[in-house]
C-alpha cells in the first residue's frame, strides 16, 4: 500500500518537474518575442478556458485507452478503494 502511494507521488512529482524543464523555456520565449507568442498562443488559449473535467476525454483519447485499458483502471481504483476500507477498519475499535 505504501509502495503504491510513493510510486504516486515520485510520478507526480516527476510530472511537475518534466513540465517545469518544457513550460519555464517555453513561457519565457514567448514573453521575450513576439513571433514565439504569436506561434504558440493560439495552443495556449486553447487550453486556458477549458474546465478541468473536460481533460479526461482528452487524456484518454491522447493516451489511447481502449475499453480494456479503461476497465482495468477501474478495476484497480476499486481495489485501491477496497484496501483503503480496510486499513480504515483496522484502526482500534
């Protein structure tokens, strides 16, 4: 159950950093000239106004999950959420 929660977080945080090292250069290129801003603003504003719910069939369409893909993912947050239960009951009654 640990392992799991750590594995999580090192992907998070492994994540932010990728995204950090790409979107830092990125985001002061196109404050510093004008024709990288105009390039890439139209990708930019694109994403800005979309709620976040409306990612995840974006994620899945980019990701490419198929059915299968998607029932294992439930089937493995049922379980997470099963082990979740039980270590809740396992505290002193």
């Amino acid at each position: 159950f640990w392992l799991d929660i750590l594995i999580t977080i090192w992907r998070v945080f492994g994540g932010f950093v990728l995204a950090s090292i790409v979107a830092v250069p990125i985001g002061i290129a196109m404050g510093a000239w004008k024709p990288v801003e105009a390039f890439l603003e139209p990708f930019v504003s694109f994403a800005r106004y979309l709620p976040a719910s409306a990612f995840i069939p974006l994620l899945i369409l980019w990701a490419d999950l198929d059915r299968d893909d998607q029932d294992d993912l439930e089937h493995r947050a049922d379980e997470d959420h099963q082990k979740l239960l039980e270590f809740a009951n396992a505290g002193p009654q």
